[in-house]
C-alpha cells in the first residue's frame, strides 16, 4: 500500500540521508532517532508505524531549525548578538556561548561580510 511506503522509516532515513538533514542535524547537535524507536521497540507495533514515525518526527524537526542569526558589526564595538560578541563568548565560556547561541556550527553567518581577527 503507497500509504503505508510514504511511511516507512527507510523511506525518511533514506531522504535526510540524501537531503542532508543528517548533516544538518549534526550540526545542531540532534541525535538520531534510537534503535529501539526504529525497530519498533518490541511493542507490538510494525516498523512501518513505529520506525517511520519517529523518522520523519527527526526529518520535521531538523528541517524545522535555524541557526542564530549573526549580524555584521565594528570590532572595536562589540555588541550582543553579533558575530564578534559571540565568537568572544564562546572563547571565554563555550558553555555558556552555546547556550546563549546555539551550537557554534549552526550560527547562521550569511550576513556577516568581515570577520577580519574574529578568533
């Protein structure tokens, strides 16, 4: 049935794999659905259900995120939210810097045009 192939998580895998969510995911540090969810999990439930389901929840939630957005900004003026504020942050206190913004391979730099002695 088409419907229950639309489902099945080798269907999911296969297109994160092939779009590359898996990459992405790593990225933000997502991990991947657990064994026991793509087996499904020994209740009772066929892969279809089971394994496609928490495939495509990965898909949706991966393709779902954005990185923080980093704004261009002076050097000698640095200020929260941009993109010398947070690579100083995460030198000090990665922790706290991921916190803050997110893994440091997801910040969205696309709109930063200098990073001139950013680290």
């Amino acid at each position: 049935d088409l419907r229950e192939l639309a489902c099945a998580g080798s269907v999911w895998q296969a297109k994160a794999e092939r779009e590359g969510i898996l990459d992405k995911a790593a990225a933000f540090e997502v991990e991947l659905p657990a064994a026991s969810e793509v087996d499904g999990g020994g209740g009772g439930a066929s892969e279809h259900e089971e394994g496609g389901g928490a495939w495509l929840a990965f898909y949706a939630r991966v393709f779902a995120l954005e990185g923080y957005k980093m704004r261009d900004e002076d050097p000698n003026e640095v200020l929260d939210g941009e993109i010398y504020a947070a690579a100083h942050a995460w030198c000090r206190d990665p922790a706290a810097a991921k916190a803050r913004y997110g893994p440091i391979a997801s910040w969205d730099t696309s709109g930063v045009t200098d990073m001139y002695m950013l680290f």
